[in-house]
C-alpha cells in the first residue's frame, strides 16, 4: 500500500489489472462508472498511472451507473461531453 501526498492509502492494484486494463484500451473506449466518489477515484486511477487507458472517471456526483451507462451507449462521446458540461456548470 502506498501513502498519498494528502495522507490517504492507495491499495495496491489487483494481480494482472493493470495489463488487463491496457489490452482493453487497445480493443473498446473503457469507462470507469462508480458510485464512490469523483476525487477518490480519479486519484487512485492517477496514482497507479492507469488512467490514460479510460476515456472517463464517472463518480457518484455525475449521475447513477445507470446514466452513465445510458449516457455511454447512446455514443462515443456522449458520455465524456455530458461529464464535461457537468463539470462547466459547477465550475
């Protein structure tokens, strides 16, 4: 386990997650869709250097798995550019 800058615990990456979330990347536009929160996540996928291979981090402040899946499947960039006006709009 590894300690963060801002005192938080990062656990270690499961056995083999790492390539297997890199292949992903090479055959489908991956998203993370969570329920936990945005900076918790984005930090974690940050730290462990596997966040280049998703297209979004989606946490709980944006919405249910369920829109965030729905979001996904209606396009390509649906997701992202609805994640981003979100983010526009609280800024």
């Amino acid at each position: 386990m590894r300690t963060s800058p801002g005192g938080s615990v990062t656990p270690p990456l499961l056995t083999f997650a790492r390539k297997s979330i890199e292949r992903l990347s090479t055959l489908a536009d991956a998203i993370v869709v969570s329920q936990t929160p945005h900076e918790a996540l984005a930090r974690e996928w940050e730290e462990h250097s596997i966040d280049r291979y998703v297209r979004t981090i989606a946490g709980q402040e944006l919405g249910t798995k369920t829109e965030h899946i729905t979001m996904a499947s209606e396009g390509a960039n649906t997701l992202t550019t609805g994640i981003l006006d979100h983010w526009r709009c609280a800024g």
